[in-house]
C-alpha cells in the first residue's frame, strides 16, 4: 500500500511540474489544491524542513480521494516534538561557536501519520510554498525550500517519502523510525536517523529472552512495516539461542472486536506466558481492553521501544502492565526545554493553528479568535470562552513532560546533524574539498547530495554524547531497559534496570543495573551523598569556565583564560575574539559616517578655494578657515584608526593623533576668535593692536597651542604607553581585544586639555558675539562649542560604563559628533551665502548691515 501512495504521489508531482511547465512562459507559480498553511515557520539562510505527526487516525481506511478525510486525533507528544526542533534551531543560532555565519531557519508541518498527506507535505516542503492565488514568481515562493527534511516518526511513511525524494538525493533524517530495511543504502541512498535500528533492539531483546532464559515466548505486532521486518529478524536471531515461539500473530491496523477476542483466545490459550509485542500503544489498547474483559491478567508484557516508555496505557492498564520490560531509546535532559514548552499562554497560543487546537483541547475552552479549524465531534462547539487565567504550570499534558525526553532527544540531534553539516560545509577550504579537483559544498543555493555527503561524515558530541553514524547511516545503538512499576501515587515510574550498548563486546553488550547511583557523564562531576557509601554519589555539573572530559570525574578541570568550555562542557574551545570590525553593521555605519565628513570637509575647502576672494570668504581669516578645514577633515579620518583589531602600534597612534588633531582645530578656531575681538578693538582710535595679530603670529599660536598637547603625548607614550589588550573580565565565553590607555592620567590630560582650550574659545566667542560685523563668526563658534561640550560631558559617563567593542564605538560617534557640529556651525552658514545668497556676499551689503547694528 505504501508503494501504490508513493507511486500515486509521484505521478501528482510530475503532473504538476507538467502544469508548471504550461505557465512558465507567463513565469506564474500555481498552487493547487488547499493551501495547507498550518506550519511553523521562520525564514533562515537556510530553511530545516520538519515532518511530524501532530494528529492520526486509530481507524485504518484507504483513501478514495473523493471526499476530504475526516478530521483525526490530536498527539500533544508531537507538538513537542515540533517545539523541540525549533528550539534546538533558536539554540544553535545563538551560539557562536557553531555556524556563526550562517542562519537555520524552520518550515514545520503535520504529517497526519498518513502516507498520502507526508508525501505531498515533503513535496511542498522541497519546493517550497507559493501563497496561493498570489501570482509569484516561481522562484519567489513564499516560503524558501527545504534542502533537507527533519522526518518522518512511522517507518511506512519514511519509505514512501523517501521513493518520492530519494531521485533528488534530498536527505531525511528520521527520529522514530527503527525498521531495519531502512538501512539498504541501494533503496534508500538518502535515508539518515538518529534512531537505531531494529537490527540493533532485536538482538537486545533476544538477550533479554535469553538472559532470564525464557525459551517459550508468543510474539505479537501489528500488521505495518515496522513490525513484520521486526518479527522477522526476531525469529532469525532466536534460532541462535534456542528460543522458540509458541505463536507468532499480526493483527490488521482497524483491529475489529472479533479479530482482537480471536487474538486474546490465542493468549489465553497459549503455555507461553511471556508475550513480546512490536506495535505502538494506540494500537495495544483493544488489546488490552480484551485481556481485561477475558480475565488474561498473567503475562510478561515485553516491549518494543515504539511503546516501551508510553504513559497513554498506564491509566487504563496499570494492573495488566505492572512489570513490563521492554528497550528505550536513550534518554537525555536538554537544558532549558522544559521552561520553553511552558511558556505557551493564550495569547501565544492564538498565533498558531497547532498551538491553538493544543491550547482548547488542553483546557476545554474556545480561544477568542482561534485558528483552530480542527474540531472533533460536536462537544468542542460548546466550550466556554477560555478566560486567560489557563496556565500549563496546572495541568499535566504530555507535551510539558520532560521526564523521559527520548524522542525529543532525538530530534534535537536531528538539527545538530545537519547543523555540525553545514558547519563543516561552511569551514571547508577550497582545494581542500571532497568534491571533484578539491572542491567544496555550496551554500549558495545549497546542493541536497553535497549536504548528505557532509551528514554522512558527522562526528560530534551533544550533551555528554558522542554522536557518529555506521556505514549505513546508522547511529551506534544504545538502549536502556526499562522496568514498569507502580509509585506511591499510583502513577507509573518507568526505572532503568539495565542497558543495551552495542558498540561494546557481545558478552558485555547487555548488563543489568545494580547501582546506587548512575555514572556521571562529562561535563559533570561526582559528590558524595552525607552519609551515605561511597557508591552513592550526586552528579554535579562543572562550574563555569570548567570542563570534565571523562566519565565519574571527580574533580571538574578549569579552562586557560584563552578558551572556554563547549556546551557540553566535556571540551575547553577557543574564546570568541571581539572588536569593533570593518564588516559588522556597526562598524560600516561608522566607517561610512567618517569618510562622509572627511569628504564633506573637502568639499568646503572646493567651495572656499573658488570663491576665496568674495568678501565671506575673506572676511574671517582665510588662511585660519583653511587649516580648520583641513584638520577637521584629519579628525573625520582619526575615527577609522578606532575600527580594527587593535594592534599595539595602532593603540599608540590611535590616542595622540586624536588628541593632536582635535588641538588642531580649537587652537584655530580659538585664534580665529582672537582676531575678531581685536578686529573691533583695531577699529578704535589710536588702536595699533592688529600688528600684533597678523598671520604669522596666527599660525604660531596655533603651533605653540599643539606643541603643548604633543608634549603630553610624548611623556604619555615615553612613560606608560598605550598598548593592545586582551580582556576577559567581562565576558567569560569571549577575549575582548581592546587598547588599554596604559596611563589613565596621560589620557584624561589629553582630553582635559582639549577640554580647557575649548573653554578659552568658548568663553571668547561670547564675549565677542554681538559686535557689529555682518561676517561675525563669534556666535556660530559660540554654538560650535556648545554642541562641542554637550558631546564629551555626555561621552565621559558614557564611555566608561561601556565595555569592549560598544566602548570604542562611543568613542567614535564622539569624534564624529564633534566634528560635525564644528564643520556645520562655522562652515555652513558660509556656505548658505556664497552658494544660495550671492546678493549679501559684498561688502556694501557689509557695510550697510554693520551700520545698522
């Protein structure tokens, strides 16, 4: 049947490449059928697609594609399942010791635990998802395609998937499915999971038989893919220890009331008290339901891993299951998931279909506005209104249990697979590549194949687990073995009491638990429980900045001040460098704001140079106007020696020549100043003070101003000079590399004395601001200097609570700020005249406005 879908599906698709093809020429993507936008979706340089059974069906039926299926049953599990892999994206795209160039992004849909429904989801999923009736472009689809598909849970549908996908070399990773025909590479070439193979959980469970030598045993599954290659290999592997089956029996999926009292007379019937059963728990409850009704209450439950750890059956079966054994995929804690799952609300709850059908099937309640379309029966239609005091932190559900986090986990290693890929990708060294003459993967668009190749290589560690893949793309199997008991509450305590490693030897592959505490994994260490022997222990994890890389440390090891631990803390990495770079946005925003104003200072110096004899110009001490000019064009630059991994020859010239170049340009402006006040002073009778002020005096109290600054540089860089500086104080995962003054009071002479030059100008210009000139620039230096003090007393509380590259940013804006209000001030006022007001640029329009002040 899986194959007739497939088949079915496939023709579909190239049906509609036929369609497509018909409105190439008007370059129109058309969209049939429903929309289908009940997704999780965020956009990412590249896009993980997801495929999981948010709902299914406990009644079997073939589709007559006639009439749209009927709405089926929700399972709050896969919800989570959904939450985990876009938490473990978000998890990933913070990080920055993994892709930290590259950003995931997630389109997430419901399979429906139906053939029919995954293939045309993962077709939507690889090609993405126009808006429908929207007329886009074909290649400018909505939603951007998935080069690689997170999925599917049932073995069936993986298969049916893969006979549609597998052409295209488009890689699956499955979480659940466990069939071992999953693992002919020569079938499904593109097929990857983080789930063990059957292989593996059969010769675990023959073991287990043999091991309490149970030599008659009944064998049960369902009739589904899964559960006949299963069975198969079981009694394969049986023949070897002389374990015999009494019955071997598969049920239809739509078990009738006839077919399952067939099925429990066969139990009943049977010596064989021990009964193996490879199905999942919705499809044991009819099952049980008949055992109950015919009083068959004396059998050894053997689980497969597909319900081994399921809660669903407890509440109704507790008494016929107390004691079960069966494998369970490895179990793992993923830090902060739990607190994520929860902090669904209502009003979080109304952005989404699923989060809103999971929301009112939760709390019985109507969400006002919901999304949710998905009703079964009529009792939802009559729900009250929820009233927004619902809260998870109430109610048990399985979608906020983080107890037994196993297939969970196995999503999450899902998404570091393929983000370890594309790391790995991302890293390769041209000519050092995989491919054909040394080359590596594209990333731009991605290739599926060079992206499986990548995938097939990984090797990391996640969680104190290290993650690696057989030749058939199969993770190294571990189980635990879990024993079903019944707590003090009456609830289910699901305890390990033994394990299953496939990657040890065969006599030590399986081995019973008789431990007061488990091992502690790296990236933990052990602590003696008070009064207790020393076989019981805590596992502590490491400290910050600690690691263990070994199993029941004892001590955690601290990492060396350049490297830092991994999130699993089993290793020390590198420390992250920061600095304020050339190539990120704030440090281009920079960069382009200082070569804006050292061009717009080199434009006014054009505008003076052409109309340097109009009365404007020369009014004001031309040559003065020049050097400011220019040296406000050296402080515009003097911004860029602050962008860059700071070096110690950069450090030493970074400080002086800000401090220079801004002496620079008070020390004329200061001079310009001067020469008005005694302009007016010339003008009285007996007046001979201007010999005093002529040019060269000008440029020589310029020169004597600077020298006094470049002295206190040279003491500064002679004594105590600034030097490149790797700082790890404040961020513990990240070296800062800055300059360090080397002399606090060698910089903040320098500033200070910036600072009293300033005030001299300012102090002149207001003094000077009302005479009687038309071309009177005291009043604009007046509110150069203003602006000029308003940036630095605002940088100095500023700049010393900033740290690292934000410190040396607020240092840059305050050279650019000062600058422009400098340059707009004095400048632009000059300019407003000689390019937009030629009439009042001559001096009998001087002359008659100084008569009239």
């Amino acid at each position: 049947m899986a194959l007739l879908y497939a088949a079915l599906l496939t023709v579909w698709f190239i049906m509609c490449i036929g369609v497509q093809s018909q409105y190439k020429s008007k370059n129109k993507c058309i969209y049939q059928g429903d929309e289908d936008t009940y997704t999780f979706y965020q956009q990412g340089d590249v896009v993980l697609g997801g495929l999981f059974p948010l709902h299914f069906s406990p009644i079997s039926s073939i589709s007559s594609f006639s009439t749209k299926p009927k709405p089926t049953n929700f399972t709050p599990r896969a919800l989570r399942w959904m939450q985990t892999m876009i938490f473990a994206v978000r998890e990933i795209n913070q990080r920055q010791d993994l892709l930290p160039n590259l950003s995931l992004g997630y389109h997430i849909k419901d399979s429906g635990d139906d053939i029919p429904v995954s293939v045309k989801r993962s077709l939507l999923l690889v090609n993405g998802q126009p808006e429908k009736g929207s007329g886009q472009s074909c290649e400018d689809t909505q939603k951007e395609p998935s080069p690689v598909i997170v999925g599917e849970a049932s073995s069936g549908i993986s298969m049916a998937v893969l006979r549609s996908l597998g052409s295209f070399k488009i890689p699956l990773v499955s979480y659940f499915a466990s069939c071992s025909c999953l693992s002919n590479k020569r079938e499904f070439p593109a097929f990857m999971r983080t789930m063990p193979s059957d292989l593996f959980q059969i010769k675990a469970l023959v073991k287990l038989v043999h091991y309490f030598q149970w030599t008659w045993v009944g064998v049960i599954g369902v009739d589904t893919d899964y559960a006949r290659f299963a069975i198969q290999l079981f009694l394969k592997e049986s023949e070897n220890v002389n374990i015999c089956p009494a019955y071997v029996h598969l049920y239809p999926v739509a078990l009738t009331q006839d077919e399952a009292e067939e099925l429990v007379k066969i139990l009943k019937s049977s010596s064989a008290t021990v009964i193996i059963s490879f199905t999942v728990d919705s499809y044991l409850h009819a099952i049980l339901k008949e055992c109950r009704r015919q009083n068959v209450t004396h059998l050894q439950w053997i689980a497969s891993e597909a319900w081994a750890t399921s809660k669903a059956l407890w509440d109704d079966f507790g008494d016929l299951l107390m004691g079960t054994l069966g494998f369970a995929i490895r179990r793992a804690d993923i830090p902060q998931l739990g607190s994520y799952l929860r902090r669904v609300s209502d009003s979080v709850a109304q952005t989404s279909h699923f989060l809103s059908e999971f929301w009112e099937e939760t709390f019985c309640c109507r969400l006002n506005g919901s999304l949710n379309t998905h009703v079964h029966g009529e009792e939802p239609q009559n729900w009250p209104p929820c009233n927004g005091s619902e809260s998870l932190d109430d109610v048990y559900t399985p979608y906020s249990d983080v107890s037994q986090l196993r297939v969970s986990y196995n999503v999450y290693k899902a998404v570091y697979l393929i983000a370890h890929a594309l790391h790995d990708m991302s890293t390769c060294e041209s000519g050092k590549g995989p491919f054909q003459n040394g080359t590596c993967g594209r990333l731009y668009p991605i290739l599926p194949w060079q992206l499986l190749y990548y995938m097939k290589q990984a090797h990391f560690t996640t969680l104190g687990e290290e993650v690696r893949f057989d030749e058939n793309s199969d993770p190294i199997a571990s189980y635990d073995l879990m024993n079903w008991q019944r707590g003090s509450d009456g609830s289910l305590q699901l305890v390990r009491v033994g394990f299953y490693d496939a990657s040890l030897e065969d006599d030590k592959d399986l081995a019973p638990d008789s431990l007061c505490s488990q091992s502690c994994l790296p990236g933990s260490r052990k602590a003696r429980q008070k009064g207790k022997p020393v076989c019981c222990f805590d596992c502590i994890p490491c400290a910050e900045g600690e690691i263990s890389n070994q199993t029941d440390s004892i001590d955690c090891l601290t990492c060396s001040r350049e490297t830092w631990p991994n999130q699993a803390q089993d290793q020390c990495i590198p420390k992250t460098l920061e600095f304020l770079s050339f190539q990120e946005p704030l440090g281009i925003i920079l960069w382009a704001f200082s070569a804006f104003g050292a061009c717009a200072a080199l434009a006014v110096i054009g505008v003076f140079i052409i109309y340097r004899k109009t009365p404007v110009i020369r009014g004001n001490n031309v040559e003065l106007s020049f050097l400011l000019l220019l040296f406000l064009c050296a402080c515009f630059l003097i911004g860029l020696t602050f962008i860059g991994m700071p070096t110690d020859w950069l450090c030493r010239i970074r400080y002086p020549a800000f401090g220079i170049s801004f002496t620079l340009c008070i020390s004329c402006i200061l001079a310009k100043t001067v020469v008005v006040l005694m302009a007016f002073r010339a003008t009285l009778p007996g007046s001979n003070v201007m010999k005093w002020f002529g040019p060269a005096k000008l440029r020589s109290s310029v020169i004597l101003c600077t020298f006094v600054q470049a002295l206190i540089c040279i003491i500064w860089l002679i004594t105590k000079p600034p030097v490149a500086s790797y700082n790890t104080k404040f961020l513990s995962a990240t070296i800062i590399v800055e300059c360090a003054v080397g002399s606090e009071t060698g910089f903040w002479c320098v500033l200070g004395y910036i600072g009293f030059l300033a005030l001299l100008c300012f102090l002149l210009a207001f003094l000077a601001r009302k005479l009687p000139d038309n071309f009177n620039e005291a009043k604009f230096i007046t509110f150069s200097m203003l602006i000029f003090f308003a940036v630095w007393i605002t940088f100095i509380p500023v700049y010393v609570s900033s740290r690292g590259k934000y410190m040396v940013a607020v240092h840059v804006f305050a050279i650019l700020a000062s600058a422009f209000g400098l340059l707009l001030c004095i400048f632009a006022p000059k300019c407003y005249i000689v390019l937009l007001k030629p009439e009042k640029n001559d001096k009998k329009t001087s002359k008659n406005q100084g008569k009239a002040h």
